[in-house]
C-alpha cells in the first residue's frame, strides 16, 4: 500500500509499505478514506517529536471503513464506517478509567507516532473497542476528520480548561486551524468577548467570518495594550495559547485578568518564562493537557445537530498519491491561505 513515511528530520516519502497486520486481538485495521495533516506532523518533520523514529507512517486523524477486525473486538464489525481518535485508549487502565485517555499506559498519542499512523491507505488501530467512534448514516465525513483531533484539542484544552462561562472575555492566541477550532468550540459557552490575535492578516480575517467579536494583529508588539483597551483595562478571563513559542505563552501572562487561567494548547520545544513577580497574586491558574479525547461522542452529536460546522476549516483536497503536494501548501499556510486539507485515500 502507498503511505507518507517519515525517514528523518527534514525528509518524507511517499513510499509503497506491506498491508498493516492485526497484532493484538483488539485490534482492527480500517481502509482509510480521508485523513489529514497536522500542524504536529510538521513538527516531527522538524526533528521536534524524539519518540517518532524515522521509517514511521505519518497521522492521527482520519475516516475509513472497518477491514478486519480482532477476536476481541466486540463494538465494530467489518464494513462499518468509522472515525478514528488521534488518541487510542484501552479503556481500563488507571488513566483511563479517570477520562485521562491520553495518558493510557498501552495507548494514548501513539497513532503516527510510536507505531503507524492514518497518511496511507490501511492503518492498525490498537484498543479499537474503545478508539473508533462509529460514523453515524447521512453524516459528512469530511467534516468529521475534524473530529480526530482538533475539534477536540481546542474544546478540551482550551475551551474546558480555560473555563469559559457565558459572559466571558476570551482571547485566543493563534488562529491557525487549533485556535479556530477553539473559536468554534467556544460560542458553546456565549463569551461576551472572543478576541483573536495572529500575526496573518487573512487568518484573522477567517477567524471574524468563524464569529470572533475583535481581532488584533500583533506584528506591531502591541497586543498586550489592544486586548487591555478592549476589556477596560482589565484583561480576559481566559488566555489561551495555541502557538506554542515563548512569546505567545509571555503574551497570555501579560492579558490574563485577575482570577483569570491560561490555557496552554501549543506544542512547545523550549521554555518559555513564567512572570511569578507580576502573578503570584493575580489569583490565576495556568492549565495544560494533552487531548484526550472525551468530548468526541458529544462533538459528533453538535456536528450533526449543526450546532457548529467544522467543514470551514477545510480549505484544500488533495489525493493521497499527491501528498507531498498537499505538505508544500499546509507548511506554506501564509502563503497559501490553507487551514486543513483533505487527502483522500
Ligand atoms: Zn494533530
Ligand atoms: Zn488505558
């Protein structure tokens, strides 16, 4: 089968790899018919992610179709369609048993990581059981590859530990296809203010379209004073960081209110500074989390009653045998004005 493999830092292929095995009774393998490219594959492209070796089949997030499934496997059945979690979750270990799935002790962010990933035409999904979701009749596939992982790293991450509450100013740093799904995710909660801040004039242009109340552009170094003069001088009840640099963790510690939390989202590959001297008493709590996954069954059920369209976070389609085309325009976004691109398999 055809499949985008990492081979080291800086390089990919697009390669012809043997048909994935069940290993394990739980498991099933399930015929990709979408997936996508994050903003994360990229960063192991960089040499970022240490646990991701080269020779591994890239991506966490997809649709397909259930090929084969284990004895074990008691829930899906072949021919069912499936959406597949960027987090696999055996459903009983500790972690698991607290919701914590991305810290499963036989799961977790493994898909395109540690064994291969959805960028190709079959993938073995582990602890299938409890990490497919079954795609309901008539639902647009398309927009549930949104539903692998961003939609529910901005809801979990962001939304659920930022703690919005109707009436809340928010500010979310980044509006790349993360920090959109967050706006969507965010209007669950009617925040008085949602205000996006990015350095691409388009994007934020994407996110007032996605219903962001103010957008500021902080290229001038100023957007600490814009966000200050939109909320009276205050700040916003939640600061949340999808970008992961330094200078976007610094910039939610100089808007976040009293009382207020940051939530960080961004992946982040060096350290950022931590100004205690101006917070120990502003009464703030700073979270992070890695997705785990929880609010999949709820997100699919707001995706179906059209409470929120993921769809417009889909801007280019690309066949899997055109690929390496479709890395070119999503790590080119300035230029290309990409947020998510559909690779159909
Ligand atoms: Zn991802
Ligand atoms: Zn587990």
């Amino acid at each position: 089968m055809k499949a985008l493999v990492y081979l080291g830092p800086g390089q990919k292929g697009l390669d012809e790899r043997p048909m994935p095995r069940l290993a394990a009774a739980t498991d099933a393998v399930v015929k990709i018919s979408r997936t996508t490219i994050c903003g994360t594959d990229l960063h192991i492209l960089k040499g970022d992610v240490a646990t991701c070796a080269p020779g591994r089949i890239l991506g966490h997030e997809g649709v397909g179709v259930v090929s084969e499934t284990g004895a074990g496997v008691t829930v899906f059945k072949t021919g069912d369609r499936v959406l597949i979690s960027c987090i696999s979750s055996c459903g009983k270990c500790e972690y698991c048993r607290r919701g914590m799935y991305s810290h499963c002790t036989t799961g977790g962010w493994i898909l395109g990581n540690t064994i291969d990933g959805t960028q190709a035409e079959y993938v073995r999904i582990p602890h299938a059981d409890t990490s497919l979701y079954k795609i309901p009749d008539g639902a647009d596939e398309e927009a549930l590859v949104m539903l692998s992982d961003i939609l529910p790293t901005g809801f979990e991450c962001g939304v659920l530990n930022g703690k919005v509450k109707p009436g809340d100013a928010v500010a979310i740093v980044g509006a790349g296809p993360i920090g959109l799904a967050t706006l969507l995710t965010a209007q669950f909660y009617s925040p008085a203010q949602l205000i996006l801040i990015d350095l691409d004039d388009s994007r934020l242009k994407v996110a007032k379209r996605f219903g962001a109340t103010a957008t500021i552009n902080a290229g001038d170094g100023k957007a600490a004073a814009a966000v200050l003069a939109l909320t009276e001088g205050r700040g916003v009840d939640a600061a949340i960081e999808a970008v992961g640099t330094p200078a976007t963790f610094v910039l939610c510690e100089d808007i976040v209110a009293p009382g207020g939390t940051i939530a960080n989202i961004g992946v982040h590959g060096t350290k950022a500074d931590l100004h205690l001297e101006k917070l120990w008493s502003q009464n703030i709590s700073i979270t992070t989390r890695l997705v785990d996954t929880v609010s999949t069954p709820m997100l699919l059920k707001t995706v179906q009653a059209k409470k929120i369209d993921p769809r417009l976070l889909i801007t280019h389609h690309f066949k899997l045998d055109d690929i390496l085309a479709a890395y070119e325009v999503f790590g080119h976004a300035a230029d290309s004005k990409a947020l998510k691109v559909i690779i159909e398999a």
